[in-house]
C-alpha cells in the first residue's frame, strides 16, 4: 500500500487490520521494492509509481520492458528488463 497522503497511511492500515485481517505492506521511502530508480531525484518519484513498476516488473518480467501510465496527473514511468526505472 502506499499513499500520496502519508497522514492517510495509518487510518488505512487500521482499515485494512480490522475488516480485512490482514496487514498491509506500506511502501515508503527505503523499502525494497527490486526496482532501481535512475531519475535525477529520487525523492520525487512518488511511492504509486514505484509500487507500479514493481507490480509490472512481477507481472511481466518475461516480457521484456514495461511502460506503466498512471492518468493522474500522467505521470510517465519506464521500466527496463534490469529493472529501472527512469
């Protein structure tokens, strides 16, 4: 899970404990995700789009490079087969 309300993250992750049983993995800043970020600053990527290149990289690692287009507000990420995104 990740949010780009960060003051949001804990009210979801009581969410998801008390009527899903489950505890989520939030993603934010030092978590592994496997994918290696070449953008001239890091910091401003934010955890959706990591979270997507790594969900395309899982999904689709045999197939070779991903472009991941998430509509709000467009961000452009491109995910190479050594797993980078930039």
């Amino acid at each position: 899970m990740c949010s780009v309300v960060p003051p949001l993250v804990g009210t979801f992750e009581d969410l998801l404990r008390r009527y899903f049983k489950t505890t989520p993995l939030v993603v934010r800043t030092g978590v592994k995700t496997g994918v290696r970020i070449t953008y001239p600053n890091p910091r401003e990527i934010g955890a959706d789009r990591i979270v997507n290149a790594a969900a395309a990289r899982h999904l689709y690692h045999h197939r070779g490079a991903v472009i991941v287009v998430d509509m709000a507000p467009v961000p452009l990420s491109i995910l190479s087969q050594r797993k980078v995104i930039s």
